[in-house]
C-alpha cells in the first residue's frame, strides 16, 4: 500500500469513528410517521418466509389501504430485522440495518468520486478532494432527517442501488456486456420509484466523460448521430427498468398525495430547489414535517428567486460542461436536478420535504467540493509555501464536517421519541395543523389529555376535513368524559372518510369500552371489511364477539387473526374461549376523567404500536389508582416480555394471578415469560 492510499485508508476510519459518533444517539430512536402502519402494525414483516410474496401482493408493503404497494426490497429487508430480533420490535436492528446500507453507499460514492475526477484531470490531490466529498455527504445534517426515519429506507436503498449501478457501469467499462449494472438498477426499484433517473445521469455521463462534449455541443446538427446512438445503448436498460417499474406501479389501485395544481406545483418546486441548494452549506431549521403550500402567486418574490436559480443553474452546467476540468461540476450538478425530477413533476400533497434531500446531494457534494478542490489546486503553490494557509484549509474542512456531524447528533435528539419530534415540527413549522394534531397524540399518551385538545383545537383550521383529527378529538374526549362531543367528532370522522378503515375502528373500540358492545359490532365489521389485514381492528372485533358470547364469529375471527400472526397469545386465548363458549375475564368499565381504565387503554394503544416502556408507564399509573387492578399487572407483563426481559414480565404476571387466579390473559404471559427464560 502506498503513502497516499495509507493516509487515505487512515482517514477513512477516523470518518468512520466519526460518523458513528454522530449517529450513536439515534439507535434507539423510536418509530414515527408511516412507520406505524408500514412496520408496526404491519404482521407481515413479522415472518420472514412472507418474504417471496413481498413481490406479488402490494397489501403486505402497509396495513393501511391508501398505502398499499410494491416496495418489496424495503419490505424484505424490515422482515429481516424484525428476525433478527428474534421476533421483537427491537429499534436497534432497524436502525443499524438503514445504517449499514448508510456507509456502503459511502463506500461506492468514494471510487465513484475519484473516477470521474481521474478523468477529468490528474492531481494527487484527487482521493483526498473524493473522501472530502463523501465525508461532507455521509456527515450532512440533513441527511439525519433520512437516517432516522426507519421507513425512509426507500430512499437509503434507492439511492444505494442507482449509485451502485452506475459506479459499476463507470469503472468497469469493460463488463458492461455482462449487464450487472442492469441487474442493479432492477433491484431499485423494488426499493422507491426513482431508478429511472439512473438513464438519466447515464446518458449524462457518457456524452460529458466518455464522448467528452460540452451540453451546449448536444444540440449541434453534427452530434446528432452521436447522441443517437449513445440514446439507443442505453434503450436496452430503459425498457427493462421501465418494464419492471411498470409492475410495481400496476399494483397499486390509486397513487395518493397527489392534489396540488400542477403549474403553481411546478413554480413553487423552483423555490423548493433554492431552499434545498441553501441547505446543503446551511442545514438550519429542519422540520421533519414542514408547513410548506403551494405559491400561487406566479409574480411571488419567492417564484422569481427560485426561477432565477433553476436558470443560472442550467446556465452555470452549460459552463462547466464545456472545460474537461470541471465537467464533475456540471455532471454534479445534472445529478442533483435528475435526482428532484421526480418529486417536482407530479403535484403531491406535500411541497417539499427535508429527506427528498438524500438522493440529490450525492450530486451535489460532487459539485461543490470539485469546484473547492480545483480552487485549491491552482493555489498548490502558495499552499505548499505556507503553514498557516495549510492550517486555515485544515480547519475549515474540520469546521465544515465537524458542524455538520454535530448537527446530526442534535437532528437525533429531535427524533428521539414522538413528543421531542412533534414539538420541535410545531416551532419549526407551527402552520402545519398535523404537526400540531401529532404533538397533542404525544401528550395524550401521556395522559394530558386537556394539553392535547388544546393542540387539536388549533389544528382544526387547517385540517377542517382530515379524519384523523376528529378521531383523535374524539378519544380525548372520551378519556375526559364528554361522551356526547366524543360520539359527535367520531362519527365527523367517518363523515369526512367513510371509507376508511380508522374511523370505524376507533368509533368501535371507544364504545366496546363503554360497554355498548352491540352498537360496536358493526361499526368492527364494516372496519374489517374495509381492511382485513388490520390486526389492531381484529383484535377489538374479538374483544367485542367476546362480550356478546358471538362465539361461532369468535373463532372465525380469532382464526383469521392467527393466519396474519400465528402463535399469537391474545387470539389464541380467543379461540379457546370460544371453543369452550366461556368469555375471557372482562370486566365491566367505569369510565371517569383520567380512570385506571383510561390509563389500561393507553396502555393497550401504546402495546399496539410497540412503545412497549410507554405501555408500562401508563399501567404503572393506573395501578396507583388501583392497586389490585390485574390487567394493568398483565399488560405489564405482556409489555416486559416484548422488551425480553422475562424475570419482570413473569413477576407481573404472577401479580395479576394473585389479583385473579382466573386471569387467562396473565397465564398465557407467564407460560411466555418462563418458556423464554429457561431457553
């Protein structure tokens, strides 16, 4: 190994140390967003031998039918973590998963880096402009907003597999005919649909680097057949990619999100590309949920600073394009608005987000640090002829990489929980009405229910329509005891979404607890029909049959439960019960403001979506209400069993079986406690 690759070599580790460092803080940062309906609740991923059908059924990707997809390689590599945990919702190998692919991808970007600048121009200075690159991109603040976020792998992958694929056509040219590059860019896209901008930075690149032109000399009369030609190569890999993409995309019954008018979308996405340029040298004000809308007003300050961007954006590629130095600057450039083509041409709901960030910035880092480098190269002379200029490059690129990685370290925080992240979206975007609503979710699991009707309150003007608020509103007011408004905003929901699933389960689940189990069932059953992969809405409906004695429906839904999760404790004590025609303990609710019966059901809530300590919490405070309350010491339990630790899971449920020996629920978490401790 030669002086250069050793200092390089030693210069990679430290990055390493350094990211990890960074990142050391997030491994155990909880789920948020669609990780709930795509991870949490999502049986699927909880048996890996599903994986083979990952591929074919679009319901396995989400259990929320407006998210149903084909999004397999994601789905896979969930279900492998959820097996690596040994069939627990364990946050680190989630984490360290997304994490892994995270520094591979670092790994690519290096040799990419140094290809195109080797051929571009020769300078020994090249690997260490390359790690300078990766390690302004690996360390980037923004990027966190992608890392954090489990089921923003997408994105991780995404990015992983167009990178991979394109660094495998560029530095090994002489197997392109084996197609590996092909085979790469396949398996993206059964990670997000962005792989078709793969074509686009490949055609970019073999008329910049390999046919050496300038973008301008691509529209010269006399380059026509060459740009031909260089359009039929790459017409193989297009049909293949569009082909496969076309199947993913044909499984899904509607694509939503989208429901903004199309040329205020366009205008607006021209500032949208300003604000992220800024970002990339300022990562400042992130929100993991911003309160961006469209700009209607054609003539806004902001549409006119943005259009002046995008035009001295293609202006500056044509530029670079045309000197071989600094076509990596172009090239870098062309990747960083490819890399925005797709969340800019269809009008989605949302305007921007912080993590469409991830993928564009590969270009981007290309493009700063070749023009920084070659800055620095013509100044070697003078550099090399002055200590305290070599000291102020070294400290700059320190200050650089070492804000940024404190950044992250801080954007972690942020990410820790659903409270610390919802409340920083209600400073950073207080316009945002389902920050506001999410941050009062946060404070109702806690059981400050007036802080968060507060929160929904303010959100009502701007979410007037969104079901999911006045589902909210309505568990908030039940838990307070004003069942009238809470009925009132339960049935807005499901005006607002009669077909959605939630609001028939929430409205049903509220009244089983209130113990109007025939007004319930129906309101379960229509919930089902319109999801049968629910398993939350599966087990309310048990619980309901359970109540009325329906035990023929028992077993026909206990069974069906079993088919999405078998071996699971609760429906196999339901089917039990129902085989036997006798209820499991239920015992009657009496329901007031801040009850242990309140708290029981938060605690279910908080089991449902695996904020297992959260489950505990909240029954260790219905317990000082209620000292001899067992199905708070059972839920403790089930919650300690889920986290592994069997010696406290066995103890509280022996508890709940001094309280009631009879307590099916506490037996069947003790047999689980005790099976896993002798193992």
């Amino acid at each position: 190994m030669t002086k250069p690759n050793k200092n390089i070599f030693k210069l990679a580790v430290v990055l390493l140390v350094v990211l990890i460092a960074a990142y050391a803080n997030h491994f155990e940062n909880e789920f948020h967003f669609d990780d709930f309906h795509t991870i949490v609740n999502n049986v699927y991923i909880r048996n890996i031998a599903n994986i083979p059908q990952f591929f074919s059924d679009p319901k396995m990707f989400s259990v929320d039918p407006d998210h149903h997809g084909l999004r397999p390689l994601v789905t896979a590599t969930l279900a492998i973590d959820y097996w690596l945990g040994g069939g627990q919702m364990i946050l680190f190998y989630f984490h360290l998963s997304t994490f892994l692919w995270f520094i591979f991808l670092g790994l690519i970007m290096y040799f990419l880096y140094k290809k195109l600048l080797e051929i571009s121009f020769q300078h020994s200075w090249i690997p260490y402009i390359s790690l300078f690159a990766v390690a302004w991109f690996l360390l980037h603040t923004a990027n966190a907003e992608t890392i954090n976020y489990v089921i923003s792998r997408s994105d991780v992958l995404s990015t992983f597999f167009i990178t991979a694929a394109f660094a495998v056509y560029v530095l090994y040219p002489d197997r392109r005919k084996w197609y590996l590059y092909v085979i790469l860019a396949v398996i993206g896209v059964f990670a997000k649909e962005t792989v078709l901008v793969l074509i686009i930075v490949l055609f970019f690149y073999i008329l910049l680097f390999e046919k050496q032109l300038s973008v301008a000399e691509l529209f010269k009369a006399r380059n026509f057949k060459t740009v031909l030609n260089v359009v039929l190569a790459l017409l193989p890999v297009f049909i293949v990619v569009a082909a496969v993409q076309f199947y993913t995309l044909s499984k899904i019954e509607a694509i939503p999100g989208i429901s903004n008018p199309a040329g205020y979308y366009w205008l607006t996405q021209c500032y949208v590309w300003l604000h992220y340029f800024i970002s990339f040298f300022f990562p400042v004000s992130l929100s993991a949920d911003t309160d961006w809308t469209v700009i209607t007003n054609a003539f806004d300050r902001r549409i006119v600073a943005g259009v002046v961007f995008v035009v001295l954006l293609v202006i500056t590629i044509f530029k670079t394009s045309a000197k071989k130095e600094t076509k990596p600057i172009a090239f870098g450039l062309i990747w960083f608005a490819a890399a925005l083509l797709p969340t800019s041409v269809a009008p989605f709901a949302e305007v921007m987000n912080d993590h469409r960030m991830f993928f564009p910035f590969i270009g981007l880092a290309l493009s700063v640090v070749t023009f920084i480098g070659l800055r620095l190269i013509r100044q070697e002379k003078r550099i090399m002829a002055s200590q305290p200029f070599r000291i102020i490059i070294a400290g700059s690129v320190l200050i650089i990489l070492g804000l940024n990685a404190y950044g992250v370290h801080e954007r972690n925080k942020v990410w820790r929980d659903e409270e610390t992240l919802w409340y920083d979206v209600t400073i950073k975007s207080p316009l945002n009405g389902r920050g506001l609503m999410n941050y009062g979710l946060s404070q109702m699991g806690k059981g400050n229910f007036e802080t968060a009707l507060n929160y929904y309150e303010r959100a009502l003007p701007m979410l007037p329509t969104y079901s999911y608020l006045y589902i909210n509103i309505g568990i908030a007011k039940g838990a307070t005891g004003h069942h009238k408004e809470a009925e009132d905003n339960f049935k807005k929901a499901i005006f607002f979404a009669p077909n959605a699933f939630d609001s028939y389960m929430f409205y049903a689940r509220y009244l089983k607890e209130n113990n109007k189990n025939e007004e319930a069932r129906p309101l379960a059953e229509r919930a089902l029909s319109l999801n049968p992969q629910s398993f939350m809405n599966l087990t309310v409906l048990m619980e309901i049959y359970n109540n009325l004695g329906l035990w023929t429906e028992l077993q026909q839904t206990a069974e069906q439960t079993l088919t999405l999760l078998p071996n699971d404790p609760a429906a196999i004590e339901f089917l039990a019960a129902a085989k036997r025609k006798k209820p499991l303990v239920n015992k009657p609710n009496t329901k007031s403001k801040n009850s242990p019966e309140d708290l029981l059901n938060l605690s279910l809530a908080f089991y449902k979506v695996g904020m297992y300590e959260k489950c505990i919490q909240a029954c260790r405070q219905a317990i000082e209400l209620k000292p001899d309350y067992a199905d708070a010491y059972s839920n403790i339990a089930a919650a300690y069993n889920q986290l592994k630790r069997w010696e406290d899971g066995a103890a509280a449920a022996k508890k709940a079986l001094e309280i009631d020996p009879d307590h099916a629920l506490a037996k069947g978490n003790l047999k689980w406690a005790l099976t896993k401790s002798y193992q």
